[in-house]
C-alpha cells in the first residue's frame, strides 16, 4: 500500500520476510507498492496457514476473494465483418501484439485478499488454475470464516469449485440458473430473459429477445495521444 | 404431549425490517433462532460485468446505485483505483472537497441508519428528525451535482466542479406563504460553504437530540445491550469492517490506518466500543458523525481559504472547459474522444480502499490497458456484515433479529452489486 507520506518500502519488508520462509516464491511489488504473490492451487493451503497462524505475518483478515478470467485478455473483440444497427459502427483494430500483453498461464486466476490489522499491511495472493483439469481449488473457510461467502460467490460466479467448502451454493444468480455469468464467453445480456404470459397466465423463461448494442465504439489500446514514451508504435488504423 | 419440532420460517424478501430485499430462510426451535440461512441476489445487476463493457467513466455512475445511502463514498473509490493505474496526481483542492463530500455522505448514511434502525425497534420518531437533517445534505449533493442521490461527481482527476458561489433558494409556492418561503431561504442566502457550515453548527445539538431520545432509552437499550455480541476475534475472522469492528473494539480505521486524499492533514478520533453489541455499535456510529462533522468544518475552513483548480488540467482525461470547447478546435476534439473513447489505462491492477461508512470498500481493478476495465471487482462491506448474520442471531429471538440486520446497516445495493 502507497502511503501518502512515501512509506511505500513497507511492502518491501514483506516481500523480504515471505523470500526468507519460502526461498522460492513468486513474490512482486508493483510499482504501487501493492504486493502480490503468485502461488499453486496445491500450495496454497500451507501458505494460508502459516500466514494466518505465524506472528510474524498475522494477516488475520481476508478481505475479498475474487477470480479473474484471462480468456479475452488483451484480446481485440471487435473484429468482425458486420455492424450493427442499431449501436456505434465497429471499427476493425489491428489485433494485439502478444508480446506487449502476454496472457497469464491458466485461464481462471483466484484472487484472495489478505489483511493484517495488527501489523497494518495488505497481501494478495494469485492462484492461477491448470487448463488441463476442471478448475478447483481447495477452500479457506478453516482459516478464515469470511472465505465461506466470497467462495460461494466466485463459484457462482465463475464456476471454480472450492475443495471442502461447507455449503457450496449459488448465492448471487437466481434459483435455478445456469451458466456462470462472469466468464468472459458468456453474454453480457445473458441467455435467457423473464417475464409475465398472459395466455398462460404465468411467468416464463424465454431466450433472450435483445439484440446486442455495441455501447463502446471502440476499444483502443496504445493510443495515439499517449505515444511519447514508444516511438516504434503507430496509431491504430480504422478502417 | 407431543414434542415441539424446530420449523423453517421464511422472513422477507418483501418485508419492512429486511431493508430492501433480504430473504431469510430461518431454523425455529419455538421462538429462538437455531439457524439463519440468508438468501441474496434479488438485486443482483451484474455491475461488475457492466462495467468491463464500457468505458472507464461511464461507470462512475454505477458506483452511486451500489450503496444508494453513500453515494460519493463508492464512487471514491473507483476513482482512486483509476488514478492510481493512470499514475495521477489530483489537485489539492479537490482532495479537500473529497474529503468534505465522504464526511457529508458518511452522515446521511448513519442518518439513514439511525433513522430505520429505530424504526425497526419501534422508535418512530428518530426516522423523520433524521431525515430532516438528512434533507439538508441532499440539498448540497443537488447544489454540486445536480442530483440528490445518485451524484457522478468525482471524476478521474478531480471532482466535476468547484463549490457554488451561490446556494439555490426555494422558489415562491402557492403552497407556502412569504413568511414560510423566507425561513425555509433563511441560511441559503450565501454560498455553498455558508449553507454546510450553518448546517455543522446545528448538527452537534440535532445528534443531542437523537441521544436524548434514545441513548438512556430504557426500552431501547433492552433492545440493543448484550444483543449480537461479537468478540474482536471473531470479528476479524469473519472479515468485518468499519464501525462493526470498531464496535467490537478493535481501533482500525482505514482513514488512520491507510490514510489517502488529505485525512493525514485532518483532526479526528476513532470511537470504538467495548463489549461489541448493537448498544457499542449504535454509540459508535453517533460519535462517527460527531467526528465527520468535525473534519467538514475542518475542509471548510480550508476551502474558503484556498481556492485553485478542482480538477486535472489534462484534456485525456479530463474534459476540457465549456469556455476552452467554444473556440479551440483542438479541445472540441478532446471532448468528443473522452466522451466516446474514453482514455486507456496502462496494463496493472489494484486494490484501492477507503473508509466506507460501513466499513471497507474496495475496488479491484485489472486493466489489460484498454479504454474499459478488463475486470472490476467491488468488495462491499456489507457482504461479509451479511454472512457473519447466522453466527450473531443464533441463538437469538425473532425480534433481536431485526435489531441485529439494523445494526449491521445492510443496504442491498452493494451486497447483490
């Protein structure tokens, strides 16, 4: 964590205490002073012990359990032959060079973040899941209570499967949904919609009738206007 | 005889102590609580998944729906979290008007809270003296924003603009006389800053008031005392934050602790309780808006002393003025790309905080370096409040229930997202 009076070489001590217990660690420090650690889903129980448990860590909070799905990442969506009708026109952007944003390894990445009252600093933990085998994870709801919901969200969610979770249910989606809305391949208007029959008297799921509205006109990356710092770079071409 | 089975009861969605959608599926052995399942998602929108479509300022408003009772709090926290990828520097000015705006809005929502929260135990009249005071910061919200609830006032870089010199005044009614019509005008006389600082000299005694009605409130405290106690461990276990934590004792508060914008420069105290009740927790809240009034009059007495720009004086992210746009080519351009591109921020992510009046409120950004989030993660306080509502009514009665969802300040727009 940044602080306003620049005690920003806080997060380096962490990051010195986690090297010195676990030698090999993938341990950063942004440039933000934030400090994240990317670890295996098998490690990650070990590790979440000793950080609650040991004195001299003491993250005795969790905060936040998220996921992030890296399909689409530095991807261009907007490639596509025809426009709609109704929203902005789509422009065709040149795809991204990989090398500017590599795609982390697995696709869903789990994100836990940790918090220390006592010793006032922040931690988060990344958990990249395999691609080869369905994506579970095991559950820290015996270390921290607060996991319980945030992990029945995230499986909501995403769809992970947390190993050992007392009650894994879908918490925010409706009774009976399906799908995992947060997956970056399901549709942002969803699949199916609700409503009230008259001829049959009831409510009733139907597919979606909305037809997708491109809202943004376009995604750019690298723009033009913030060139200075990469000569090399040309601005994206419209077609 | 036969012997009396525990029974499922279904509480809410549409009930009034549910405060908005809560449905609990409760477990009843005759009248105590044996467990409490809470179903949620009944106001689920998706924001998250909103706002990864779109760019980055035209979610600023979505912010305002999530907690709908502090506003401007929500959206300080998402702007943080854009500054910081973006590696901006806001003027100083805009830190206090922040700062001044977080404080008001940290009012209005333990008004709200007190106000429902006694309504609830059955103390009608807290409700509407809370929310005439709770009308006054509204008023300020609609004098800065032009709306009263859901304002889009902080932007990336600043805030959308400085205080009004002038404070609107009510208009002649049919409805009401002269002689009404003047006293309602009475401190809107001057500006802005004359209107909240008349309305800072008045709270201190309007909050006696409240604790006259009900902090030796003998019916009130049997209500409230030794109901839903949570032990500082328990209540770092599960993840609790902002006054309920403070209530259990534990003197956190992210503006100390983590401070951001100017809170360093300010003066305050942290209240924390003792026993962490819904009794600790109510004192705490009060004296929370006793403090936030403090550190108001504090930004007041800097603002009128410092003015200066309120927001970056850089057209990528910032729009340019209405003035600059009338005859500068250059800037009409800006205006049109920021309003329909947008900006792109540099590839990262970040987990910006800030003292929510729940508790901690947090924005989770990754940015692939688009013109729109890769993906937004809003941690809200109230989720982890609402899990931790079986372990604190076990073992209670249906009426302690309710007091214990007051005390918690459960607003569903951040809990569903």
């Amino acid at each position: 964590m940044v602080m306003a009076d620049g005690t920003a070489d806080e997060g380096q001590e962490l990051c010195g205490m986690i090297r010195s217990q676990w030698p090999e660690a993938q341990v950063s420090r942004s440039a933000l002073g934030e400090v994240s650690w990317a670890l295996s889903p098998e490690t990650l129980l070990d590790v979440a012990r000793t950080l609650q448990a040991d004195s001299r860590f003491h993250f005795e909070q969790l905060m936040d359990v998220t996921a992030v799905d890296y399909l689409a990442y530095g991807k261009e969506e907007w490639v596509t032959e025809t426009a709609t009708g109704t929203g902005f026109s789509r422009a065709r952007v040149v795809v991204q060079d990989p090398e500017v944003h590599p795609q982390p390894d697995g696709r869903f990445e789990v994100v836990y973040h940790l918090l220390s009252v006592s010793r006032n600093e922040r931690l988060r933990l990344k958990v990249a899941l395999p691609t080869d085998r369905p994506p579970v994870i095991p559950s820290l709801t015996g270390i921290w209570a607060s996991a319980d919901w945030f992990e029945r969200e995230v499986f909501d969610l995403f769809g992970i499967l947390f190993e050992g979770h007392p009650d894994l249910r879908r918490i925010l989606t409706d009774y009976g949904f399906i799908g995992h809305p947060f997956r970056k391949d399901f549709p942002l208007s969803g699949e199916i919609e609700v409503r009230y029959d008259p001829e049959s008297g009831r409510v009733i799921y139907e597919p979606v009738s909305i037809t997708p509205r491109t809202l943004v006109p376009r995604v750019i990356r690298n723009d033009a206007r913030y060139e200075g710092t990469d000569p090399g770079k040309k601005e994206p071409t419209h077609d | 005889m036969t012997e009396i089975q525990s029974y499922t009861m279904n509480f809410g969605p549409q009930h009034p102590a549910a405060h908005g959608v809560l449905r609990l599926v409760l477990e009843m052995d005759g009248e105590v609580i044996r467990k409490v399942d809470p179903h949620i998602g009944l106001l689920h929108r998706a924001t998250e998944k909103l706002a990864e479509s779109k760019p980055f300022n035209q979610s600023i408003g979505y912010m305002d729906r999530l907690d709908y009772v502090s506003m401007m709090v929500n959206e300080h926290a998402y702007v943080l979290a854009i500054e910081r990828l973006l590696g901006i520097e806001i003027p100083i000015r805009a830190r206090y008007i922040r700062v001044l705006f977080d404080e008001l809005t940290r009012i209005t929502n333990h008004l709200l809270w007190l106000g429902s929260h006694a309504l609830d135990i059955g103390a009608m009249s807290v409700f509407l003296y809370a929310f005439r005071e709770r009308e006054d910061i509204m008023d300020m919200y609609e004098a800065v924003s032009g709306a009263r609830l859901h304002a889009t006032y902080y932007r990336p870089g600043g805030v959308h603009a400085d205080l009004p010199d002038r404070m609107p005044q009510h208009a002649p009614s049919r409805w009401r006389s002269k002689k009404e019509q003047g006293e309602r005008n009475r401190n809107r006389g001057g500006s802005l800053i004359d209107f909240i600082r008349d309305f800072t000299g008045r709270l201190p005694g309007r909050i006696d008031e409240f604790e006259n009605l009900l902090t030796d409130n003998r019916i009130w405290k049997q209500r409230t005392v030794g109901i839903g106690v949570v032990s500082p461990e328990r209540a770092l276990q599960l993840g609790f934050s902002g006054p309920m934590l403070r209530g259990s004792g534990i003197a956190w508060d992210l503006r100390r602790t983590q401070p951001y914008e100017v809170y360093p420069d300010l003066e305050f105290d942290i209240p924390i309780g003792r026993e962490g009740d819904c009794y600790d927790r109510y004192l705490v809240r009060i004296e929370e808006m006793r403090q936030s009034n403090r550190i108001v009059s504090q930004c007041l007495d800097w603002l009128v002393a410092h003015p200066g720009p309120v927001i970056l004086d850089d057209y990528k992210i910032a729009p340019p003025p209405r003035t600059v746009m009338k005859h500068d080519m250059e800037a009409l351009i800006h205006h049109f790309k920021l309003f329909t591109e947008g900006y792109t921020v540099p590839a990262g992510e970040t987990y910006a905080v800030v003292e929510h009046p729940k508790g901690e409120f947090g924005i989770y950004l990754v940015s692939d370096g688009a013109n729109k989030p890769y993906r937004l993660k809003i941690r809200a306080a109230g989720f982890a409040h609402l899990a931790a509502l079986d372990e604190m009514a076990r073992g209670h009665m249906i009426p302690d229930l309710v007091a214990i969802i007051g005390t918690q300040d459960i607003v569903f727009g951040e809990i569903d997202r």
